[in-house]
C-alpha cells in the first residue's frame, strides 16, 4: 500500500510539472519555421519539390480560402549579365517557385491572406552576384472569362549565393488583405503568384502640384 501511495505521488508530480512547462510557453511566441510548418506542412528548409503541389480549398466555416498557382509566363526569373539576354553563357541566375500554400482567416468583413512561397536560385555561366533580390507578385483575382484583379501587392527577398551555386529561398506574404466577396463569388477566387522584375524599380514620386 505505502509503495502504492507513493508511486501515485510521483505520477502526480511529473504530470503537474509538464502541465507547468506546457502553460509557460506563450502561444503568441511562434517562430517563422512553425508559420512555414503550418503553411507547409514541414520545415521551412525541406529541399523543394520539383512541381507545386496542387492546390487544395481550404474551408474555415463559410470562408472559402482560394487555391493558389503560378500565373502563366511568371514561374521563372532570369537574369543576364549588362546589356545581354539571359540565355547561354550569358545567364547570370535564374529563379523557379517550387512549392506554394496558403492559409485565410477573416476578421469584420476583410480577408487576410497567408501566402507560403518556397523556390530556388541557381548560378550561370556568367557567375550570379553575392545576393540576389528575388521579387515576387501575389495577387487575388475574380477568375472567369474577363478576369478581375482584387487586391495585388509587391514583395522581395534576399537570396545570399554561396560556392554550390544553388541556394533556396522563402517568402511569406502575410498581409495581403481583401473584402469578403458576395455570394457564391468566393468560388471564382484565385491566388496568383509569380515573379515581377518590376517591383525592384523604385516608385516614381508623385508629380507636384504647381503653386496657384
């Protein structure tokens, strides 16, 4: 009986004692590789997968979270050396989006969207710079015959190239935001990504008004 008691006081013990560890861990403190193991499904440096997988609809109560794809004609980035065409020996790098996943939660009517981007950077010929800045589009569009773009916003990451000459990147868009849409329209919902070189030039100032 004594041991008995006793082997039930150390269980006890060593229950509350994990129930204390488990409750000083704030929820609030999730590191980046847990967001990519949610929006993945796995660590955020698992090699990349040679084609997306494909895109799955995601249902939080009414809230349709769309699939996501590559637009057409933006799954690649290549860069050339100065005045060249990347192409042959004249290619500098070349970037490919690999993997993709996405996550929604709704909040007063508006959307915020968790785009996952996973891909890759590999050297050329012509040798590719220290860094490189990849720069990435996502955009939620109405799909249909005249497709309409709802919300679109720029991002950029910074790939550091090391001697392998294939170094793979990530990127989270995480505040991509857009209204609740009527009726059965969420169905018609595509998030779009892809490369945009044009989101690494500086945006002109606006022009200013002349004095009356």
């Amino acid at each position: 009986m004594g041991d008995n008691r006793l082997l039930r006081v150390a269980i006890a013990a060593a229950v509350a004692g994990g129930l204390a560890c488990t409750m000083a861990t704030p929820a609030s403190a999730q590191s980046l590789t847990d967001r990519f193991k949610s929006l993945f499904g796995g660590k955020s440096d698992e090699p990349a997968t040679d084609a997306p997988a494909a895109p799955v609809p995601q249902d939080t109560g009414d809230l349709t979270c769309p699939p996501v794809t590559v637009r057409s004609g933006a799954s690649t980035y290549a860069v050339a050396a100065p005045g060249k065409q990347p192409v042959g020996n004249d290619l500098r790098f070349q970037a490919t989006i690999s993997k993709m996943a996405r996550e929604c939660s709704l909040n007063g009517g508006v959307i915020t969207a968790r785009i996952g981007i996973q891909g890759r950077v590999i050297a050329g010929p012509a040798g590719a710079p220290a860094s490189v800045q990849v720069p990435i589009r996502v955009a939620v569009v109405h799909g249909g015959i005249s497709e309409k773009t709802i919300a679109t916003k720029a991002y950029q990451t910074t790939v550091n190239m090391t001697e392998s000459g294939s170094e793979p990147f990530t990127l989270v868009a995480e505040d991509l935001t857009y209204p609740v849409p009527p009726g059965a329209d969420g169905d018609r919902y595509i998030f779009y990504i892809g490369f945009d070189p044009q989101a690494l030039k500086p945006e002109r100032p606006a022009p200013k008004r002349k004095k009356q």
